[in-house]
C-alpha cells in the first residue's frame, strides 16, 4: 500500500498511478474483459446441420414418435415395476433449516445476536443472515450439534426444533431453550416485522401446532412451549444428570433472570405485543380493536 | 492535457498552497448552507462589473468527518473551489473516502455498466413477415402431380421470392436485462476513482454563481482548464437558476442531481464536478451499500423469478 | 391515516370457529388488479371501533427493527468460536486481505463445473502485492499436504484460486498472518 513517500506501488495503487499517465478513461477506450461476449455466429451447421441428428425416413425423420416409456407392445418398465411411497406426502412435510452451534456461537461472538435479550426466530431472521420461506413449506430453524463441544452462549432461545445433546449444551451454559411452534401467516410476519406493520394488517393469533406434533410440542423432553413447566424444570434436572454436568441455579443472576423466563404466550408472535394489534410505523401508535367478537377471537 | 494542474487533487502529502491560509476558523463540519453566509449578488447584465466576493477567512473548510473511516487505506484528499468566480479560488481542502474515490478501476466493469445502460432500455423496432403474415399465399399455386414442376403449398414460402422471412427481426424486441447490483455500484467507485486519479474531478461549494450570462461559465471553465465537457453534479435536483440558465444554451455542460449519477455520464463528460452536498451524499449512499446489513435484499427489485 | 386502520380492520364472518389456514390468511388482505375489482370502502360502523394501546409498548416495536448497517463486533469480548477479530495494525507484508463487512476472513469453497465439478477455493479481497502471496500460500500448502498445488492469480479481479478443498487450510494461514 502506498504510504507518505512510500512507493510501493501494487495493486489499486499501482492501477491508479497507471491512470495518471494514461489518456483520459472515455467511452472510446474501454473494453470488455476476452471472451465475455461471444459473438453470434450465423454459420452453417446450425442445430446439427443438413439432418440436424433426425436420421433417415422413418418415424424418428418424421416427427412421429411413439410415446415416452413405451416399448413396442411388451410391459414397460414404468408399468412392471411397482412404485414404492418414498415421498409419499413429501409436499406436506415441514422443513426445518438447520443452524449450528458454531454459527451461534459466531454470530454471538459478532454481535449479530443481542444476548442481552430472547432470541427468537424474528431475532435470527433480522441478522439477515438466514433466509426462512414459509412458501418454501419451511416451518422456521433447528439447532444442530456441529460445535457442540465449543459452544459457550449463555442464552434465551427459542426454536422449533433441537435434539437433546443440543439442549443440554445451552442448558449448560446457564442458558434457556424452548422449542415453539409457528404457522406459517405468523412466520410471514415474523420473518420481517417492519414489512409486516407496513402492510397495515393486525398482527395474527398463532395457531395451535398440527396433530402431528402437538406430542412434540406438549412433551416436556422437548422443552416444548405446550409443555407444564414443572415438568420441564424436572427434565432440566434430568438431564443435568445424564449428561453429567452441574445444572445452573438461575436465581444466581438476579439482572439476568427476568430475560431468562421470558416467554411468549402460546398465541403471541412477538413479545409484548398482543394479537390483534395494528402497528402504525408512521405515527408510532398501536391500536386495538373493541368489538366484542373480535376480541373475544383474540383472547381465546 | 500533460499540463494538468497538478495541485487539485493531492494524493501525496506534497501540498502546493496557492493561496495561504490565513488564521484556520475552527474545523466545522461540511454543510451547504454554512456556504449561504457569503454575500453574492447575482448580477443579470455581465457588462456591469462584478461585485468583490466577501469571504470569511481561508481556509472555511478543512476537516471532514468519514463515514466507515477506512482502517489501513491513505485517505484521499481534494480541493474545495469556488463557483462565484471565474479564477479559482481554494476554500479549503477536505477528506474523500478511498473506498469511493480509490478503488481499484476495473475498465471490465465499466464497460459492462457501459454496455447495460445502452442497452437495457433499447427495443428494437425492425421487423419482417413470416410466412402467414406476407400478403397472399392461401391457395396451393398448382396440384401436386402432373405439372412436372416442383411441388409447392404457398407462393409466400420461405423458399419462394417475396415469401416470408423464417428467423428474421420480430418487432417490438427488447433488451432488457439488469446488470447485478455490484456490477453498477462497482462500476460507480471505479469510474469516480478513474476521474479523480486523472485529475478530472474537481469539487466546488455550491453551484451558486453570480451572473446567469453563459459566456460566464465559458470564462470559467476555460481558465480552469476543465474539459470541453462539465457535469455538474448536486445533491438537491433543482439547482439554482443562475446556472441552470447559464448552461442551458450549451449541451456541454449538464446540470444532474446525485440519483442520476451514472457510469456512462461520467465517462462522456470530460470533467466532472461535484458539490460538497453531492460528494457527502454519494459516499453516504455507496458506503452504505457496501456495509449495509441486509445484502441480499439490494438485488432483489429485478429479479425475474420472484418469492 | 385513522381510516386507513379501520379499513383495515375487515374480517370474515367465520373467523372465529375455523382455523386460519395459509390461503386464507393471505384472502384477508388482497390485492385485485384493477380498482374496479377491489372491494369497496364501506361506512364507518361497518368496521370496529378502536382505540389507542398505551405507548409504552412502543418499545416492543422498536425492539423488532433490524440494523440497517454491519453491527460491529465486541471489541473487549472473549471469542469463543473459530472467528477472530480483524487486526488492528497490518502486518508488515507485501501484500493485505481486507476482512468481508460482515469480518469474516475471505475464503471461499466454489464448486465449478468446467467439464466436471471441481472443487476450488478461492481468496478474494487481495490487495498488494498478489504473487508474492500466491507463492507464500502455495508452499504452505505443499508443505502441509505434501502434494503439488494448481493455483490461479487473476490479477484484475484480484483474487486466488486453489484446485481443491484448502478452504480451512488457507483460512488458518490468513489468521495467522494477522490479516
């Protein structure tokens, strides 16, 4: 780099020094890097040339195929061979895209992530870091135990799914992790809350998980967000146990544990703001409706 | 064009002072309107002489505040001018960001922009008929056997005289594409970093000048040695009147706002000269793309497959 | 603007006993193509009445907005992760690899398919001198790997690349190099 009457002169410096002496940079001087356009060439041969890989008379000449898959009268293959249900259902399942300890971890070190508060998917999608597409059939983010060993967080998560030795390790740190379900309108608002209140539509009522995984979600194993919280205080004890590691007393940092147990009610999406509510970004206010059904809708 | 006048821009220390500084007034942070404290009177007749500028003291501007500084790049520095005058008079000598002002200057990426802002907006309006569009050509011209002539459907064929054309120009046929949104900014840093190691950027208070006469800015420009050609640029896209009257009789020098800066300009105009405001705002935009959180997000008004 | 909030405020009559589904949800606000298609503005008591929640939720709001710029990192923080903070002095070699704005080292694990998938990895964001760095890393890496190294200097784009996956290999040079 060059410095005061140091000329070392590479790279951009160089490039600019070059430019000092060289007539000035105009329309008629500048040229594409070779071989970035490709020049159309109307040539002979095109498409294959004179038969253009058609052959000779017959149907394939012609244009006159038979059918895909058929074989000239015998059982075809698409219809001898039985079809097995390998993805059978395979456009209804959730997806979860995964998040690992060790980019937690980096994004904590980074101060992309605000330890300071809960970490919810709104949290992890504002870093602009992970794209999440409800369109995509994807249900929001899972905790994966790549760096597992190394991760050192002390956190308030929240996910919608994590293995056991994953909750283990940010139980270990003293940390709280909860695994939450969200349907998929509450995820489009999630995903980007200040697009969300610019729309000017009430903030949603998250729905109760699917059958499928109200067991997921109720069980306190899971630290599922259903789950009766005794219970979960159990598991945590439990699992201190099997995996052999002191379990945190978080009444050991008054300042901290009011953020540690917050939680969001099972029909809220964002923390202290109700379903129902309408944002109005411009005059920063917050309105609530008073019609009796509506709020009886929102309560229930 | 070698006897460029070396002391506009400094990219070295070795400063040349053409005006010495007089007791430095405090270090004040750039801002337009502080220049409006200057009396200017703006004279219609340019028969009539004009009136001595009123200054504060030199220099009014020395210190200016970089948005990202820059940890290990050497800040480029440039001198403030004047407008109210035809000599150039230095106001003082300010801070550009090297990550706008000395980038490397890719010509590849210039070109591209080049080519893209050409091309993006142009539709092709030539055209020819295919066969069903020609004039005639619905009856078989004679049966298929017996004539011992050749066999033939329609006299508008490709094959026949005055028939169709097959794979001819199809009107109206655009050209539209959109280069990446790091292609154009790139090419925005390398093209302001070519004009300002050439030595063909220049930076003024304001666009403010005293007679709306064009022969003025003639005057000014030519004893400046500014190119044929000047852009001027500000931040504000009604500029004052006296300048926009002056440059109006010429195509040569262009009044543009900051959101019209665009590759292709620069490089057909010879010099180009920004306002203090336009220097401020251009970097306030393009460092912020280039550190802006959501990256994804800037690449996505074009896209052809949406989610 | 208050019109504009009780416009807004239109539900369905069957709301309350069925579940929102997806396509539902998004029939609540929709957008047809024409002014003419759009359902029309109906009178006030049509709609409920609202009132305004009090401003201390503000802050819940506020707490949702994203940074619009890179947050910079903990300068006094411990790093308990592979990432280190950019130096604060250079090192004193020809040559410098400027951190990404996010501060992440510049290595990069392409795969490009030329006649078959290849596996290159690639720095960028060289600035200097970028040969005697081309020749710095490749010895490192024949060193450690004990195999000959293809490499590529692009001296316009300014960047490296390696026939292979050095990716980890390359990114623990570069930290210990100090860029």
């Amino acid at each position: 780099m060059a410095g005061v009457g140091n000329r070392v002169l590479a790279g951009t410096d160089r490039a600019l020094d070059l430019l000092r002496e060289l007539p000035r940079l105009s329309l008629s001087n500048i040229r594409s890097n070779p071989k970035a356009f490709k020049r159309n060439k109307r040539g002979r041969g095109q498409h294959g040339g004179k038969k253009h890989g058609a052959g000779n008379k017959g149907s394939g000449q012609r244009q006159n195929f038979m059918r895909l898959g058929y074989e000239t009268g015998n059982n075809p293959f698409y219809l001898r061979v039985p079809k097995e249900p390998y993805y059978k259902g395979h456009h209804i399942r959730r997806e979860y895209p995964p998040i690992s300890l060790m980019q937690l971890q980096t994004l904590i070190d980074t101060g992309r992530l605000d330890t300071s508060k809960p970490i919810d998917l709104t949290a992890l999608c504002n870093t602009k870091l992970f794209q999440l597409s409800p369109f995509e059939n994807q249900y929001g983010f899972q905790l994966t135990d790549e760096g597992l060993d190394n991760f050192k967080g002390r956190i308030n998560i929240e996910v919608q799914y994590a293995p056991e030795q994953v909750i283990a390790a940010i139980e270990k740190n003293g940390g709280v992790i909860t695994t939450a379900f969200y349907d998929a309108p509450s995820l489009i608002a999630m995903r980007d809350p200040m697009k969300f209140f610019a729309s000017g539509t009430p903030i949603p009522k998250r729905q109760m998980p699917p059958e499928n995984a109200v067991e997921y979600y109720t069980d306190p194993k899971n630290r599922g967000y259903l789950a009766d919280p005794d219970l979960v205080a159990l598991e945590r004890f439990k699992l201190a146990q099997k995996y052999g590691y002191e379990l945190p007393d978080l009444k050991k940092d008054p300042e901290l544990l009011p953020m540690m147990l917050e939680r969001k009610d099972p029909r809220q999406i964002f923390f202290g703001l109700n379903p129902g509510w309408l944002v109005n970004l411009k005059d920063k206010k917050i309105f609530e409706p008073e019609d009796e059904q509506l709020l009886e809708y929102y309560r229930s | 064009m070698a006897t460029k006048i070396i002391n506009k821009t400094v990219t070295e220390f070795s400063l040349r002072i053409t005006r010495c500084f007089f007791v430095p007034s405090k270090a004040i942070q750039t801002n337009a309107a502080l220049f409006q404290e200057r009396s200017e009177t703006s004279i219609t007749n340019v028969e009539e002489q004009l009136l001595p500028t009123i200054r504060p003291p030199l220099p009014i501007i020395y210190s200016r505040k970089l948005a990202f500084p820059p940890k290990f790049k050497a800040v480029r520095q440039a001198w403030v001018s004047n407008m109210d005058t035809v000599e150039e008079e230095k106001l003082g000598l300010i801070d550009l960001h090297p990550e706008v002002f000395a980038e490397r200057p890719r010509v590849d990426i210039i070109h591209e922009n080049v080519r893209w802002q050409q091309l993006y907006r142009h539709v092709s309006y030539a055209n020819t008929k295919v066969r069903y569009e020609v004039r005639g050509g619905g009856r078989k011209p004679r049966p298929q056997k017996g004539s011992g002539r050749s066999r033939h459907g329609s006299i508008r064929s490709p094959i026949w005289r005055g028939g169709g054309i097959v794979h001819g120009p199809r009107s109206p046929t655009p050209y539209f594409y959109m280069l990446s949104f790091n292609a154009r900014l790139n090419g925005l840093r390398s093209t302001l970093s070519a004009k300002l190691a050439q030595d063909d950027l220049h930076i003024v208070d304001s666009l403010d000048i005293p007679t709306d006469d064009p022969s003025y800015l003639e005057k000014l420009v030519e004893e400046r040695g500014w190119g044929p050609a000047v852009l001027f640029v500000d931040d504000n896209d009604i500029m004052p009147l006296n300048i926009t009257a002056a440059s109006d009789v010429h195509g040569h020098y262009n009044l543009m706002p900051v959101y019209g800066l665009n590759v292709h300009s620069m490089l057909k105009h010879h010099t180009l000269v920004l306002t203090l405001a336009a220097v401020e705002r251009i970097e306030e935009r393009l460092l912020f793309h280039l550190n802006r959180n959501d990256a994804a997000e800037a690449g996505r008004k074009h896209r052809l497959d949406s989610l | 603007m208050a019109s504009a909030a009780a416009r807004s405020f239109v539900f369905r009559q069957h709301i309350n006993t069925c579940r929102l589904d997806f396509a539902s949800c998004l029939n609540i606000k929709s957008f047809y193509s024409s002014y003419s298609a759009n359902p029309k503005e109906k009178s006030p008591e049509h709609y409920t009445q609202y009132h305004e929640v009090s401003s201390d939720n503000w802050k819940f709001v506020e707490r949702l907005k994203p940074p619009t710029v890179v947050p910079s990192f903990p300068k006094n923080g411990s790093y308990f992760s592979d990432w280190t903070p950019p130096p604060d002095t250079p090192p004193n070699l020809p040559y410098f690899v400027k951190r990404t704005k996010n501060f992440m080292v510049p290595v990069y694990l392409n795969f490009e398919a030329i006649r078959n998938q290849r596996k290159i990895t690639m720095v960028k964001h060289i600035e200097g001198d970028i040969w005697a760095m081309e020749k710095d890393i490749k010895s490192h890496l024949e060193e450690v790997t004990k195999r000959p190294v293809v490499s590529q200097v692009h001296e316009v784009g300014m960047y490296i690349k390696f026939r292979g996956d050095y990716a980890l290999h390359v990114k623990k040079w570069l930290l210990n190099a100090g860029f």
